[in-house]
C-alpha cells in the first residue's frame, strides 16, 4: 500500500515520497522492491520508563514533535532504523512524532498493552483481565497507528510469560488476543499489520512459548491466533563474550527452521558497564543473520536502571553517554550495505501443528482451546470501536533540532537536524567517518550532525563515525 506525504525539510520543500511496504515470507522481512531480507537495527524508545506514560497530563513517548526530532536526528547519527515503544495513550495525537520518524527512516514497533491497571494481561490470573473494556482499549492503539507506513507491527504481549508457573495460566489468553487483534486489523485496516510476542529470555519456558505461539491449530496456516512474529529480550551476551559462551548458538539452534520472524526486542547487557556491545558483530553476522531479523537495544534514554545510551536533561537538553558512541564504534565495524542486501530466501515455511508433544516443560499449559472473545468483543471487531483517533503522516516544516545536546566529552554538536531519507531508503550505520568543527560552513541539512572538535578523552576513546541516513520507514504486509 502506498501512502505520500509531502513534507518541508529546512526552509525548502523537500518531498517524501512513498514508503514501500515489506512483506513476511516465512521466516522473513522481506522488501518486494529489491527481494532482500531486511535486519531490525532498533532501540527501545520510552524516555522516562513507565512514568513517560502519563494519560492523566497527555504525555506518552510519542506526544512531543520537538522530542521526538531532537531523538530522531541522534538516532540517524547511530544508524537506527527501528524504534520500540511500549506504553501510549490512544486517546493522543501521535502524527508529528510518527512523520517525524518515518521522514528520518525508522520503523516503529508498538507494544498494546500499559503497566496500568486494566491496560494488560494478568499473567497469574489472566481471566480476570481479559475483558471488553481492556480489548477496546488494544484497537484503539489499532485505530492510532494503523494508517502510519511506517508501522512495522504490534506486540500483543510482553514477558507475561517469565517462568512455569505462569507458563501455565497466561498462553491461551495471550493467543486469544493475538487473534482478537488480528481479527480486528483484516476488518479495519487498509493492510495486513503483524501481531506478535516479546518474550523473556528463561530458559525454562523460551522452547515453549516460542513453539505455542507460533503453531497452528488443527494444522491451519490460516489461523488467526497464530503469532506472526516472535521476538525475545535477551541478555545472554555480556561484556566481551562470544558466540558460545553467550549461548546464542543454542539460540541459532532453537530457532532454526522457525515459521516467523525471530529477533530481539531487547539486548544489551550492561555488565560491565559502560558496555562493549561486541554482540553487534555475531546478531549482524554470518551466524545469525539466516535466522535472525535483528534486534533491538535497550535502551535509548538513561533510567534508573542505567541502559541508557543518553542522558536526557529536565530542561530537554541531552549528553551523549559512552555508550552511544560505543554502540556506534561497533555498527561502523560492519558493512551493512551487504547486510541488508542479502537476497531472501524465498521459502513458505509450514508451522508445526499445534500438540501436546510440542510443549517440553512440566507446568506450561499445553491447551490449545483458547477462550472465547468475551461479552461485546465481536461486535467491536465487527463494527469497529466507537471512541477512535486514527493516525496520519503530515506535513513537518521545520527538521532543526532546537534543544542543546553535548558529546560525552562535554563539547556542543551542532547543526543537528533530522535529514529527511529519499524514496525506498530507510536507516542503516554507515562506514565512512566525518567529523568538522562548529565552525564549520556546513548547512544543517547535512546528512547527519557536524560534531564540534573532540576532547581528548573523545579523541581517545571516541573513534566515531557521523551516522549517514540511507534507510526510510515502511508498512508491513503478510503473504
């Protein structure tokens, strides 16, 4: 499907065009344009962590045009072509913040659930939430992004599943709303939008969820419960590992010959800290790349729970943390030009019949009978949700980013600006390394920022590459 959006880019009209939709052919992203299997280069995106989630004073990580362009330029710097959000209001308008990152070559992956009451599953006793008011409240997160091109998908659960014990209650509910929300996108959405899991990496459980979700009953293909794509959040890799002994070979094992995309939604150990990120190297290599989409870091903004690759300031000033231009250093490494230009396979691949024998762990529910939608939910999904604001892309007259941000050497970057991307381009790490003075000539519609002179601790430490933007945002179609 084909969406246009003419949009004015540093006080001249710049135009951005249509965003090519990908497509799923197995256990692949692929762009019918070029026939190449595509990679997730992303970041979690939720400055503030659940607080940044606040309905109460119109705030969620999507509200703000000003931040989400400051974010989008810094993210075009480190090669980004994927953000994941997970907590936002339906009731907002998001199209600034959406057409910003369209413009800019990023993806977004959109979690439909909240950590507020009523917004999710409960995964101990999830029959006392899976009700109408909580799966309204799921298609209007539809309703919101739906018409965005460059929506890459929904998750329609995230780590409800993080041991045996609730292994055993929450599968079939998770499922039932996975084919609730399909069931709803094919009846009032203009494309096919993928559903799908994020799980926790536990070991104990993984095999299972994987293999429930992603199995058809009764052998059909068809079946609209069936996850499209299934992701987990890892951190088996810490410090300077490797492919064995962070166990992402009996990753690779795993999910070898998998009907849906795999990827990581969330990687980065950050033991030691600041951290290495020499995974980039295995998730983006030979290894891997024949079974995994990518993944995604966690995370862009410094929580307390220091993942962050910045630091964002209460006055919107942010300081680029070590780890940005670490993680940058590690892309800058590898030829992504070849990464992402690595013809698909091709292949349909059939999925296991769903089945007893497919669940391996003593506890984990092995039911296949899933719940019925509960009272009024198939009138919703017949006749669509009454309260609905439904997204756009729009016109963006101004790409500068106006708030200070400083490298981690404390020196000012300037001429920050989101560059928008051309058609059938979308975000990727670039090779090829620029820095200049801030007294440099440049205009600010320069590809990626100009960088003021290093200190010598960045000079040290900070061999890093000016990110160029060579990648746009697409939609998404199952076939």
């Amino acid at each position: 499907m084909l969406f246009r959006a003419a949009l004015a880019a540093l006080g001249a009209a710049t135009s951005v065009a249509a965003v090519t939709t990908l497509e799923v052919h197995g256990s692949q992203f692929v762009n019918p344009s070029t026939g190449d299997a595509f990679q997730i280069i992303g970041v979690a995106y939720q400055i503030g962590g659940s607080a940044g989630y606040d309905p109460s004073h119109g705030k969620d990580p999507l509200s703000n045009g000003d931040v989400c362009r400051r974010d989008a330029a810094l993210m075009q710097m480190l090669g980004i072509n994927t953000i994941r959000v997970y907590n936002l209001d339906p009731d907002l308008n998001h199209d600034e913040c959406a057409s910003i990152f369209n413009a800019a070559g990023m993806y977004m992956l959109i979690d439909v659930n909240s950590p507020l009451v009523g917004e999710s599953i409960n995964s101990l006793e999830p029959w006392t939430s899976y009700y109408e008011a909580y799966v309204n409240r799921t298609f209007a997160i539809v309703e919101n992004f739906k018409n965005y091109p460059n929506l890459l998908g929904f998750f329609s659960g995230n780590e409800v599943i993080d041991a045996v014990k609730t292994g055993a209650t929450a599968p079939p509910y998770i499922r039932a709303i996975t084919r609730d929300l399909k069931n709803y996108i094919k009846k009032h959405a203009d494309r096919e939008i993928p559903v799908g899991y994020s799980a926790a990496d536990v070991r104990s459980v993984l095999e299972d969820s994987w293999n429930y979700f992603q199995c058809a009953i009764d052998g059909n293909e068809n079946d609209m419960s069936r996850a499209d794509i299934f992701a987990l959040n890892s951190y088996s890799w810490c410090g300077n590992s490797n492919f064995h002994d962070s166990s992402y070979d009996q990753l690779v094992e795993l999910f070898t010959g998998t009907s849906v995309p795999v990827f990581y939604s969330e990687f980065g150990c950050n033991t030691p800290s600041p951290r290495v990120f020499t995974e980039i190297g295995a998730i983006y290599g030979s290894n891997m790349t024949g079974v995994f989409s990518g993944g995604v870091v966690y995370e862009y903004s410094q929580e307390d729970n220091n993942y962050g690759l910045v630091q964002v300031n209460d006055d919107g000033t942010v300081d680029l943390l070590a780890d940005f231009r670490t993680l940058q250093n590690q892309y800058a490494k590898l030829d992504f030009e070849s990464v992402q230009s690595v013809t698909a396979t091709g292949k349909s691949i059939t999925p296991p019949t769903c089945s007893e024998s497919l669940i391996k762990e003593d506890g984990f529910n092995n039911n296949f009978t899933l719940p019925v939608p509960p009272p009024g939910v198939q009138n919703l999904i017949n006749n669509g949700i009454s309260k609905k604001l439904n997204g756009k892309i729009i016109d963006i007259s101004d790409w500068k980013v106006s708030q200070t941000v400083n490298d981690v050497d404390g020196s000012k970057l300037t001429n920050l600006a989101v560059k928008p991307l051309n058609d059938n381009e979308y975000n990727n790490p670039s090779n090829t390394s620029s820095t200049s003075s801030s007294g440099s000539s440049d205009s600010s519609d320069s590809a990626a920022p100009r960088l003021a002179p290093l200190g010598s601790i960045s000079a040290i430490l900070l061999a890093v590459p000016t990110i160029l933007a060579t990648s746009f945002a697409v939609g998404f179609t199952l076939i």
